[in-house]
C-alpha cells in the first residue's frame, strides 16, 4: 500500500510540474484552404492523401459492386446436376 501511494505522488508532482506546450490553432488556415474557390471538388482538396483515399474508395466501390452483381448472377442460375 505505501509503494501505491508513493508512486501516486511521484506521478501527480511529474504531471503537474510539467509544462504545458503551446498547439497553433491551424482551424483558420485550413478553413481559407476549403474555402478557396479554384476548382477543385472539396473532398480532394487535402492534396494527394485525399486523393489517393478517393481512388482506393472508387476502386474497392466498383470492384465490390462487380462482385455483388457476379454472385446475384451465380445464385440466379440453377446448377447443373452431373
């Protein structure tokens, strides 16, 4: 039990003494970078992770798609008894 409560204060003097470091509010940039009209669609307007993330999600959409119609297609179709 004084082990626990030793580590406790240990942890509490560490956490509390510390100093807490300033973040950049980077909301207005990126809100000025989605606002600009330049004719990109929104959602690719990340750069090229947004993109890559679209044609991944296109891909596996219509290779999905693809496979759903090809097993409707299976299932449609009586097997032949040998």
């Amino acid at each position: 039990r004084f082990h626990l409560l030793g580590l406790r204060q240990v942890c509490s003097r560490t956490f509390s003494s510390s100093v807490r470091r300033q973040v950049e509010n980077k909301v207005p940039a990126k809100q000025k970078m989605f606002q600009e009209d330049n004719g990109i669609p929104v959602h690719l307007k990340g750069g090229a992770k947004d993109a890559l993330l679209y044609r991944a999600t296109m891909a596996l959409t219509v290779f999905g798609s693809g496979f759903v119609l090809y097993e409707l297609f299976e299932a449609a179709m009586p097997k032949k008894k040998e």
